[in-house]
C-alpha cells in the first residue's frame, strides 16, 4: 500500500505537537495509509526540500521560521494568508499545484466560539510577534471597537499600527510598562514567549473577561493560572493547535475530522508525557 504523507517543517521543532494531533485525527478518520511527520528545516534549507517533494506528499505545516519563506515557492496564496503575509498550511492540488492558506486565523476565531466569545466590544493584545498579526487578523472579524497592543519598542508600536491598518481594525498601541492595563479588556490575547507575562499575574482583576494565552508549554502559565483562580474565561495554545490543525486536516485529506476531543485529549497527552 502506497502511504500518502504530510509533514510539519520549521526550526526548531523537536517541539511540535502536529504530529500528534494529525495522527490522532487520522485515526479517527480511518486513514491508515496516511503518515504525518516532522522536519527540521530552516530558511536556508526549505528551497531544496521543497523541491524534492514527490507526488506521494499531500501537504505540508509551517511553523516559525518559515510562515513567510513558503510563500515565493507556491504557486498561490488565499487571501487570508495574503492579509498578514503569513503560511502556515501548503496543498498539493490534483492538477501539481501548491497552494498556500493560513488556518491560525480561522482557528483563532473558531476556538473563541467554541468559548461563546463571538463578538466583543475591545480587545487587547499583549507582545507584537507573527502571532499578533494573526490575532489582529482575527480580531478585525469578532472586535467592533478598538484593540489596544502593549508593546516593548517603537518600532513594534509602528508595526502593529500598520497591521491594524491594512486589516481594517483601528489599533492603539501603548508601552509594555502598563501592560497590566490589558487585563481589563473583554478579551486579551497574549502572544508573548514564555515567562514575558508572569509579572502581570498580579494584577488580574477580581472579575476578569476571556484571555487568550498563546502558549501551551509550559501550561498554565502564571498569567493563566491567575486568570483561572478568578473565574475567568481561559484558553490555551492547545485550543489554538487544535482548531488549526483541524482545518489543515481538512484541506489536506478532504474529510472533517469527527470529534476534536481526540485530536485534544491526544496533545493533553504528549504535553504531560514531557513533565
């Protein structure tokens, strides 16, 4: 039987739980002649690799550094992926094609429904990464009023700005020192590396909205922990990985994966295998 494949790509990436989730959602599905790997590949190398990819690859996920060095090797990108120059899904069409979508967004918004969260009056988000463009993209489809970034320099506080601008979402920025400030918005999405929001723990508000930590290891975060001891909304990056994983898997293979539970309770699993 000829095995069909996929692949994570991106450095590092001894990390990923993709493979995880997609083999779970293989099984579940029943594709056993579906396999899901790993690569570590940087900038430098992804050319090459891509290059000698045969007919046997069904797709591809991309993860950090490589969001933006995928796309002048396709043959097209969706308009989502367009919206914040960012792949983190590549196709390959019947017809030899590769096309390039980004499921971060989509799979944003669709964990913050599986919440109830579907439309807020503001928001905010903490740090100003690849990761925040994708949250504003986000954002400008559930926010009607403004968002607020906390950012570390001037340059990061231009960037989101022009980012709010080319998506349509009117954003304010304002310096890391206040950041505390965020954790009064409705929603706060945070998507600064580990330890970065461990100082605001403290200032959680008695009666908090929904935060977003983008994290998911380590999990809870001091934040998040905080966040939860006071009753508030709470997701993590697994919830991300998950919804995003979910529309990759349905682009790659063409089938809905049934229930995210097992895609869910397979990621739950491995984190805890590292601790």
């Amino acid at each position: 039987m000829s095995r069909i494949r996929a692949a994570v790509l991106g450095s590092p990436i001894e990390h990923s739980l993709s493979p995880v989730l997609h083999r779970a959602a293989y099984r579940e599905l029943g594709l056993d002649d579906w396999s899901y790997g790993r690569f570590e590949i940087d900038e430098a190398a992804l050319p090459a690799f891509v290059a000698g990819l045969g007919p046997e690859w069904a797709g591809l996920s991309l993860t950090m550094p490589l969001k933006r060095a995928i796309i002048p090797l396709l043959d097209g990108i969706s308009d989502t992926a367009a919206s914040v120059e960012a792949v983190n899904t590549v196709v390959f069409t019947d017809d030899g094609r590769r096309v390039g979508d980004n499921t971060d967004i989509p799979g944003l918004i669709a964990a913050l429904h599986e919440r109830g969260v579907e439309k807020v009056p503001a928001a905010a988000i903490l740090g100003a990464g690849a990761t925040a463009s994708s949250a504003l993209a986000a954002l400008a489809r559930i926010c009607t009023g403004e968002v607020t970034a906390y950012v570390r320099s001037r340059a990061r506080a231009d960037e989101m700005r022009q980012w709010g601008e080319r998506l349509g979402v009117s954003v304010r920025t304002a310096d890391w020192s206040r950041a505390a400030e965020a954790l009064t918005a409705p929603l706060v999405i945070a998507t600064t590396p580990a330890g970065a929001t461990d100082e605001l723990a403290g200032a959680v508000p008695e009666v908090p909205g929904t935060l977003f930590d983008v994290l998911y290891d380590p999990w809870p975060t001091a934040l998040a922990a905080a966040w939860s001891g006071r009753g508030g909304t709470l997701l993590g990056g697994l919830d991300l990985l998950v919804h995003q994983a979910v529309l990759q898997v349905e682009q790659m293979t063409g089938r809905t994966p049934g229930p995210l539970a097992a895609m869910r309770a397979a990621g739950e699993a491995a984190l805890h295998a590292r601790h």
